[in-house]
C-alpha cells in the first residue's frame, strides 16, 4: 500500500502542499485556497488529493492560529495571578522605547485587562526556600470571582522565584482546576521556567491567551481528520521548528507561535548540506513580509529573544527569523518631502497589486515588476491567474507623474528601494552578528524571492545563491524534512567564582530526562541525539551569550573549559573579552532531538554539453537597460544546464530573474545555482 509523507503550511491566502511518496519517491506540491472561516475545510479540500485517506502515513502542519490571534487581539479574555504586590508587572513593561525620541509613543496593552488581575499572598526566596506559604483561602476566593465575573476564559499563574522552586505554582495550579474545571490554566514553570518577571509573565499570559482558541482548534482538527479516516500520525510544528502531538499544542499553545517561517529554515538546512555550503541566509520573500535567518556549519541559529508586538516578549525556544514589512504586495508611495518610499503598508490579498484586477489602483513591487517585463502577465502562477498589465502600468504612472519621472524608470526605482530595504534584513541577520555575508550563500524562496535574488546578491555582497526547487512552497517542504525536537531550559543564577558543580550537573540531568520523556510521549524514542548549552554574561552586564558545551557532568575541569568557551565566543561576537573577569551563568539549556527518517530526493535527467530549450524572450529592463531576454520554463532544465544571464526562469509558483553577465546552473537535484556556487 502506498503511504505519503504530507507537509501542510497554513496561509492567509493559500494552504501549501507537499506530499512525499514513500514508494516511488516522488515529491508533487500544490496550493489550495484557505479558508478563513474554518481552516480545516481548505485543509481537507487539499487532501482530496488523495484516492484514500488511509494512504497518508503522516501528516505535519503549520497554522498561524496562535500568532493571528494575539497580531489580531483575538484571543481569550485572561485572568492573572501572581505574588502579592507585584500585579502591575504586565503593565509597567520596560524602560525602552520604539522610537528614543519619538514622546507621542505609548506602550503597547498586555494581553490581560488589569481588572482581570489577582494577587495573593505567597512568597518564595532566591534560593527555593519558602518565607510565606501560599495563601489557598485566599486563592480560592480568587477563583470565585473569576468564575462569578463571566468574563475570564483563562487563567495565567506567575509567582516569583517560581523558576527555582515551582510548589506554589503547581499548588496553585490544582485548586484553581478543582474550583475552576472548564478554565484551562498556564503556569509560568510550565511555559518559562527561567528569571526575568516580566518576560516570563508576559509569555505565561500569551500562552493562556491563545489556550482556548487553539484548544478548540485541535480538537475540531482531530475530529475532523477521524470522520475523514485520517488517524495517523498528526503533528503540529512548534517555533523551534520540531514538532509536537494535536494534544500537546492544546496544552502548550505558545509553542506554536512562529511555526509557518520555521519550515524554510529547516528545509534550507537540508539543502544546505545537499549542496555543500557550510553558511546560507534564508530569504523568505511572500506578499506582506521577508523573513531572514541562517544556517552556520549546519545549524540553525536559535534564540528566545522575540517580541509578537514591540514590548510584548515571547521567550519561548524558536528558530531566530527576523521579519520586515516588504513583500510584493508593498506599496510605493511618495512622503511629505517629495521622496518615494516603499512599504511598510502592503496591498494584502484584497485587493492586491493593481495588477491582480481586484480594484487595487496604488502601486505594489509586483506591479513594478510586471512594467519591467520580469513577470509575464500570461503565465503567473503557472498561468492560473492572468494579471493586467495596463493597470499596473496606470498604478505606476501615477506616482512616476508625481516625481517627474518615466514609468520605467519609476518601476526600476520602486524595485530598488525595496531591495534596499530586504538588504536590512539581511545585514540583521549577518552583519549585526558579526558574519561576513561573502562567506554567504543565499536561499531565495517564496512566492518572490527569487524574483529579487540575484539582485540582493549584488546589494549585500553575497557572492552566491541559490533558488530550491519548490520555492512557493518551501515551507511545506521544510515540514516533511523536520526532526522531532524539545527544548527545555532553567534559570540557575550562578557566577563562575561561586559555581555549584552538583547543582547545575543535576539541574541538566533532569532538563535532559525531561525533554527524553517528552519526546517519549510524542511517539519518538529512536534516534536521539542531545545538545548542550549554558546563557552566560560577564558580572554586570545585561545581556547572556549562549554557549554550547558537550558534557553532561560539571567538574572543575568541565567548568573551565565552559569558561573559556564563552570568552571565545564573546570576543567573536563583540570584538573584545575580559578574561579575568567573574561569568554569571544564568541558564542551563538542553535540546533532545529525534532524528527523523528524511525523504529521499531525486536526481533529474542529466543534461551536461548541451543548452536549455528557450520557451520565448520577452524585453525585461534592468539597471543598465533593456535587453532582449530569454524565458526558460524550469520544469525543462536539466542537470548540468548552464545559462548566462540576463534570462528569466518561470515555473507554477515563482519566477526567477538572472541578471546580465550572472551565471546560473542546474545542479543534479535541480536546485538552480547562482553566481560563484555556479562556477565552481
């Protein structure tokens, strides 16, 4: 019987496809429109792809569920518990501002309402100890209220120092669920167990915040995949880009805060060691926004430094995408001093570029591109959707008019000005880490990222690039090549000069049994491999590095080479060290990860000597003119296939722009090489 490998990637407009085909080994993508009411109809409309649902094997999916609603503010109403005195946390945030000098900035509202916030009396010390036990009269009076005021649909729990010791918590946890049994309840040790009160409030309320609403989302997921025989494995990929069971995202919804971007990062890892490039920058180009992160010697680069809202941290494990407000759909404009700006404010799906013919008159970067010839009116997606060209001409026109400019000129200006402001995101991810972009290669997917690839390349100093196959529907792609994969961490607060070796040699025992059993219940427990690492500073700063190490027992000699390793990985990253100086080691951190079979991907026909087949040419202007340019469809390149630009490549999804005298080839997968990858 044949059994498929299905990855799903939940959109605004579309819902991504991938299936792999364990038997013959054939990978087929494919887009379904989404539907916004309910999700699960455009999931399983696109499942109908298949004769028999018995034949999907093993299904992972990518949903904006819990990120649209927090963006959106469309989240459950949440009741907050915390130490008495200290209910205003949420509400006093931090010090630092948006704009330094901007004085008409307000901070952004928590995710509670402060009539919404309890306090109560407990109180448990740095050191674990107890000074005043929690007061459970008193909490279950809190319960009362909450459950008489008709409003709260949720509860978030933090007391302090609950880090180091979570008995309060959890005592906490079982009243309230025996006085409150249809509220779901988010404690801060099960969401963040680590320092900072603040940080790990406002992710304990953004866990209960979206608790009810992806519960319920789960559950109607699991109900409908069984009345449709679908009951195999179904998994949620987490922000970390591993994954976890429906029932599990039920319970720890935060965890799937950023899970679409995850999957381009983990499939551009895999084709990364495909290719043999040890240093890619993932660019992920759709309609709204660009995200960027990298790849170094193989590994994705993670943090729990993350704001959904400016102010409003998340620090759950993810994999580190920064995101900006440029995309195809970004909006060129003219500003009060006469100059033309493009973006942040994008045409969305509706009504989209002037070019989509659904009412849009302003101009987006596609309808530049159209004007410039680079995208085919006739074929885009794949010739499902035919674009006006006069209109995006007249959209363009109409700020070129105001800038006394051509409207190809003007087109050219709009294409630049966002590629200068994709170049941002790129050096954020490179330069701001102290990473040479020429040690770089760049992965262009999404809907337009290769179209403005090879443009980047030369912006940023990126010698090389390359273009995936399936680059409208990487993400999805990246779900079926993913790991099953935990992240557990702890705040210990220890400085080098007065280290206790038995207690953080425990605390990482446990943090590693802990992530095992995790997986355990998910179903995996073959494969595994464990990574190591402590969030250390220098007394007094304010920020921790994290360093890797790779022992599970911490001794004197262990200890100090931890040391040297954060000394040498802060002069790295910030030019300078101070070798004499205490380290305050603040968190200890272990990923437990269970190495999943990976699809196996297929070599193309070999076409070595001889010269791709042109489709047509078509004039596509560029910075040093137009040029008569030749088309390429992409689904008859062959390996070995070597091209000279300036040409243009079209498939389904995408379109690939070569510039004059770049060099292009097709490698034995089919990914297409830009540049020096190309000439090697």
């Amino acid at each position: 019987m044949v059994k498929y490998l299905v990855g799903i990637d939940v959109g605004g407009t579309f819902t991504d496809f991938v299936s792999y085909n364990k038997d013959s080994k054939i990978i087929e993508v494919w887009k379904n429109p989404s539907t916004p009411k309910d999700p699960n109809d455009g999931i399983l409309n696109g499942l109908g792809k298949f004769n028999q649902p018995s034949d999907v094997e093993n299904i992972r999916l990518g949903t904006t569920i819990a990120t649209n609603a927090i963006l959106e503010r469309k989240g459950a109403s949440v009741g907050y518990i915390t130490t008495k005195g200290f209910k205003d946390v949420p509400f006093i945030q931090r010090g630092n501002r948006r704009g330094h000098y901007d004085i008409t900035w307000v901070k952004p509202k928590p995710l509670a309402k402060r009539r919404h916030c309890f306090e109560v009396q407990e109180r448990i010390l740095s050191d674990g100890s107890i000074e005043t036990p929690l007061d459970e009269i008193a909490l279950r009076e809190i319960a009362q209220e909450i459950k008489n005021s008709n409003e709260i649909e949720a509860v978030a729990v933090n007391f302090l120092f609950s880090y180091v010791s979570p008995v309060h918590e959890r005592q906490a946890k079982q009243i309230l669920e025996s006085e409150l049994p249809n509220i779901p309840i988010s404690i801060s040790y099960d969401v963040l167990p680590k320092w900072k009160e603040y940080e790990r409030a406002s992710t304990t309320i953004a866990d209960a915040y979206v608790k009810p609403i992806v519960s319920k989302q789960m559950e109607t997921i699991r109900e409908r995949f069984r009345e449709n025989g679908i009951t195999d494995h179904v998994a949620i990929i987490k922000s970390n880009g591993g994954e976890m069971t429906i029932d599990s995202a039920g319970n720890t919804p935060i965890q799937m805060t950023v899970s679409g971007p995850t999957g381009g990062v983990i499939a551009g890892k895999q084709i990364a060691a495909l290719c043999g490039v040890d240093h890619l920058v993932t660019f992920d180009m759709g309609g709204t926004s660009t995200d960027c992160s990298t790849v170094v010697e193989g590994h994705e680069s993670f943090t729990t430094d993350f704001d959904i809202e400016f102010g409003i941290p998340i620090q759950i494990p993810m994999i580190d995408i920064r995101t900006i407000g440029a995309g195809g759909g970004s909006i060129a404009w003219i500003d009060k001093g006469g100059m033309l700006r493009v973006g942040p404010e994008s045409a969305g799906a509706e009504p989209g570029p002037a070019c989509y013919g659904n009412g849009g008159v302003r101009p987006a970067v596609t309808d530049a591109n159209v004007v410039l010839g680079r995208i085919s009116p006739e074929n885009f997606l794949g010739g499902d959707m035919s674009l006006d060209k006069e209109a995006a001409f007249s959209a363009v026109k109409s700020v070129a008019d105001q800038l006394g400019r051509g409207v190809e000129d003007t087109a050219l200006a709009i294409v630049q000005i966002a590629n200068n402001n994709m170049v941002g995101a790129l050096r954020s991810v490179l330069v701001e880490r102290g990473l040479d972009p020429r040690d770089f290669t760049l992965l262009a997917f999404g809907g337009a990222g290769p179209l403005h690839a090879n443009d980047l390349m030369t912006d940023a100093g990126i010698p090389s690039g390359i273009i995936p196959n399936y680059p409208g529907q990487f993400s999805a792609f990246g779900f079926i090549m993913t790991d099953a994969r935990v992240d557990v961490q702890r705040t210990v607060q220890m400085t080098s000069k007065a280290f206790d070796s038995n207690r953080a040699t425990e605390t990482l025992v446990e943090l590693i049994e802990s992530g095992k059993t995790e997986l355990e219940a998910q179903g995996y427990n073959k494969n595994i491999e464990i990574y190591r690492s402590v969030e250390a500073r220098y007394l007094g700063q304010n920020y921790e590095l994290e360093v890797p190490i790779n022992f599970d027992v911490f001794d004197e000699s262990t200890t100090q080479e931890m040391c040297q390793s954060f000394h040498a990985q802060h002069k790295a990253r910030f030019g300078f060290n101070i070798p004499g100086e205490s380290i305050d080691v603040i968190t200890i951190k272990a990923t437990v990860v269970s190495v999943t079979e990976k699809p196996e991907l297929a070599k193309i026909t070999n076409g070595e000597g001889s010269f791709p087949k042109e489709k047509n040419r078509r004039s596509v202007i560029f910075e040093d003119g137009t040029h008569e340019t030749p088309v390429f469809s992409r689904k008859d390149l062959m390996s070995g296939h070597r091209i000279i630009g300036p040409a243009i490549i079209e498939e389904a999804a995408s379109v690939t722009v070569i510039r004059p005298n770049s060099n292009l080839k097709v490698d034995q997968y089919g990914n297409l090489l830009i540049g020096k990858v190309a000439e090697e």
